[in-house]
C-alpha cells in the first residue's frame, strides 16, 4: 500500500506539470468532439494525430492520446440520448434508454447520468490499474480462444433472452448481424468472401454505416412517415437539466454494478469498453424484473452501460501498459505510439520508466476530472439542440451522418450503405424489431469466428475444447442454464408481461 501511494506521489508529480495539464486538456476536449461526431472515433483520431507525437516527449503525447480515448466515451453519450445515432460502438446501448428518456422531455437528467456515472467509474478504473494491473493481468492469461468463443456465445444468449418483445425477432436480428458480419476477408486464407466483387466489401461492412443507418436515419425516415403534428419534436417540456432525488437513488446502484462489471471485462482483449456496455444493459434490464420501464426511459439503463463502458475503457490499458499486449485497435495504436517514442511495451515499462508509467495513470484522474467539469456545463447548450423545430433538425442531422460517414475512407460508397442501412431500420421500426441484438451480433461475430476456429486449430480439430478447459465449460454451462430458464412456461408467461409490445 505504502509504495502504491509513492508511485501515485510520483506519478502526480509528473502529471501536475503545465504541459502535460495542457495535452491532458488537449486530449479530453478531442475526445469529448470525436465522441459527439459520428464516425469519426478515437482510432481514426489517433491514427491522423500519430505523426504528429514525433516531436513530443513520451509522456505527455502519451497522456493526450489516453485522452482522446477515454473522452470519446463520455462525448458519444451525447448524440446517442440527444438524437439517437451513437457516436461510439460502446454507446449503442445508451440510445435505447437515454433516447426515449429524451422524447419524455429528460434528456438533462440522462446527460447528467452519464456523465456523473462515467466520472466515478473512470476514478474506479484508474484505482483498479494502479492497484491490480499484476493479478488482472494473470486473470486475462487464463482467457484462450475457447474461453473468448464461449464468453461471447453467453453474451449473445443473454442479448435473446433479455431482448424486448418477441423472442424469436430477436433471434433472428442476432443471425442477421451473424451473416451480415461473415461479408469481409476470411480470417485464416486471407481470401474475400461474400463481397460479390465489390472491392468496398473486402474489408467488411464499416459498423458505424450499419449503426448509423440503422439507428439515425431509420429514426429520421419514421419520424418523417408520421403525420407533422405527430412527429418527436421533445422540445415542449424540458424537465430540468439535473437528476431529481428519485433518479439519484435509482442510479447510483447501477453506477456501482457497471462500475464492477467493466473493470472485469476491460481487461479482457477484443473491445472491453463494448463489451461491457452491453453486459450491463443486459444486467440492469434482468435486475429491473417486469418493472415495463425498460425500453421506455429508464434511468438505470443509461448509468449502469455508461459507467461500464468508462471503466472498461480505462482497465483496457492494464494488459497494453503491463504485457505490451493490445486488448483493442485504440490501445494498438498506443503501443505503435510507445514504439514510435522508442519505448518497448511490456512488463519492463512499469520498472524501467515508472515517470510514464505512473505519470500517464496520474493523468486519468486528472483528465476525468476535466471531463466531468467540461460536460456538466455543456448538457444546458446541448438541450438547447432540441429547441430546433424537426423540419430544420432532420436535414441537419442527416448531413452531420453523411459528412462522419463520408470521412470514414473518404468515400460515398459508405455514405450509400448508410442509406440502405437507414431503409432496413425503417423496415425494423415498422416490424418492431429491436436493432440492438443485430448490432452485438455484427460486432461479436468476427470474433467469434475468429476464436472459434483459433480453439479448434490448437485443439486439431477437437470440438471438446470447449467443454473440457474448466472457464469455458463454465460460461457455455452458463448459456446452457439461461436458455432452459427462459424456455420454463412461468418465466415464459413472465417475460411476455415484463415485455409487452406497445
């Protein structure tokens, strides 16, 4: 404990200096812009500000870079309450809950939610690196390619069984986003497949088309099919721009849940932020019982996800700062970053420069700090988007998508996939389908498949990997068990009543 602290004192010493204060603000302000654009995101940010580090030290180019990611968390929250197109994949669960709270006149209170949620669950996460990177890190080791398959097939079982409406829509959007996510490069023979000769489609269908598509122009193209005096123009009472007592009170629980919850999984490789977000939509949806407030703006849905997707987005540097191992494209670039600096990434970095090490670490505290006091002051002007009349607003909208998508590979073979993908939301809304499922089942399954056929390479071809390494027994038991229960007539007859379609 006691040399914890010293570390902490030193690494405090070396954030607390003007300049690192400043690329620290740098980056959080970056983030903050990145998050709120669609499309853009803090790999692509990254990736364009990489060449620009080459005449900075390491550590404070370090600290801005850290900046922009963890930022973008916060900034992608915004237009995922605000006007239902998730700025970041890890905010796809957000619009479920923060959108309808914002339709209902409480998008202040959502805003305020997340941020607040986000700034205690960076300050945990950053606690958990200084305190647990070493046994974390030996947890993550256990994790193979069949204990990740199996992971994943419990994630998707849980996003079925605790999809709103019918169990077998929800299904079906989960193999859609299954197939949909098969169109890209063949992992193991580097051969294009499903692409119909379409070079755009080597590399797979971009995930913000598809979330764009689907949840921001599918959002405009319904609200357009109703008649004018119909349409979601929340501008007519603004309800506060601050949680009430009641909301405190049935936030702060799934604060502390999803705080716990991304930790976990953040250290885990393949998307720890993401990943996180949706266990703890999943958790708070089964914990809230057949309360018939999910779905319709409850608070605890916006909370839980965005606590979880902070701490997960901050723990998801304890493999990269202590094996040199990238849990995600955000920390790989980091790791290009280090190297650029002449840096070797791994165990050593924590002994041989502990100023960087700690220093960077010191550095998120001070950086949620500066995100909390930047995004608290800006929920008044962001309520203040909603004011716009609905006829000014769409168009507005529509360009900011068209413009994100656009700069994705400078290209408007994206910006027509959006537009397609916005048809197939229409067509979803219409069906009552809940995109959400289709979204996990796109970003989980080149994972999936990649870890599938990893397992059975090492196993030589051996399906009984799965079920005789004891974590990925586990886990599919896990699956196992939820299927049967959701199949028992009483808690069928249950979920029907928690989940009656409107």
């Amino acid at each position: 404990m006691q040399e914890m602290l010293q570390n902490l004192a030193l690494g405090f010493g070396v954030a607390f200096t003007v300049q690192n204060l400043l690329y620290g603000f740098m980056g959080c302000v970056l983030g903050t812009l990145v998050g709120v654009l669609p499309g853009i995101g803090p790999t692509a940010t990254i990736a364009m500000l990489l060449p620009s580090i080459y005449g900075l030290d390491a550590t404070p180019a370090l600290i801005m870079l850290a900046g922009i990611y963890y930022g973008s968390q916060y900034g992608g929250s915004t237009t995922a309450i605000l006007i239902n197109v998730p700025g970041e994949s890890s905010s796809v669960v957000t619009a479920i809950e923060g959108y309808q709270m914002a339709r209902k006149g409480r998008a202040g209170s959502a805003l305020a939610a997340a941020g607040l949620g986000s700034f205690f669950a960076g300050c945990v996460g950053t606690v958990i690196i200084a305190a647990f990177a070493p046994p974390l890190t030996e947890l993550a080791f256990k994790f193979g390619p069949a204990e990740y398959f199996s992971l994943m097939v419990l994630g998707l079982i849980g996003a079925v069984v605790l999809a709103s409406g019918s169990l077998l829509k929800a299904i079906a959007m989960i193999i859609l986003g299954l197939l949909l996510a098969q169109i890209n490069t063949d992992v193991i023979s580097g051969t294009a497949r499903y692409s119909f000769g379409i070079p755009e489609l080597t590399d797979g269908i971009n995930f913000v088309a598809v979330a764009m598509g689907i949840f921001g122009f599918g959002e405009i193209i319904a609200n357009l099919g109703q008649p004018a005096e119909n349409r979601e123009v929340f501008t007519k009472d603004v309800k506060g721009l601050w949680p009430t007592r009641k909301d405190f009170q049935q936030a702060w629980p799934a604060v502390l849940r999803g705080t716990a919850l991304g930790s976990a999984l953040g250290v885990l490789p393949g998307g720890g932020a993401l990943l996180s977000s949706f266990a703890s939509y999943t958790m708070e949806k089964k914990l809230a019982g057949p309360s018939g407030t999910f779905g319709k703006g409850d608070i605890r849905g916006v909370a839980g996800p965005e606590s979880a997707n902070n701490a997960g987005a901050q723990t998801s540097f304890i493999p990269m700062l202590t094996l040199g191992i990238p849990p995600n494209a955000v920390m790989a670039l980091m790791v290009g970053a280090m190297t650029i600096k002449g840096i070797q990434p791994g165990p050593q970095v924590m002994t041989g420069n502990p100023q960087l090490f700690w220093g960077l670490i010191a550095s998120m505290w001070i950086g949620n700090a500066m995100l909390v006091i930047l995004n608290l002051p800006l929920i008044g002007i962001w309520i203040k988007l909603l004011t716009v009349p609905y006829k000014y607003l769409f168009p507005a909208i529509t360009l900011f998508c068209c413009i994100g998508t656009y700069t994705l590979n400078n290209n408007s073979f994206d910006v027509f996939m959006t537009a397609g993908f916005g048809v197939l939301g229409y067509v979803f809304y219409k069906l009552s389908c809940e995109a959400a499922p289709l979204l996990l089942g796109f970003i989980l399954g080149p994972m999936m498949e990649e870890n599938l056929r990893r397992a059975l390479l090492l196993s030589r071809g051996d399906w009984t990997t799965f079920v005789t390494r004891g974590l990925s027994a586990g886990l599919l038991f896990a699956a196992l068990l939820m299927l049967i229960i959701v199949a028992l007539p009483a808690i069928r007859k249950k979920r029907e009543v928690a989940f009656q379609e409107d």
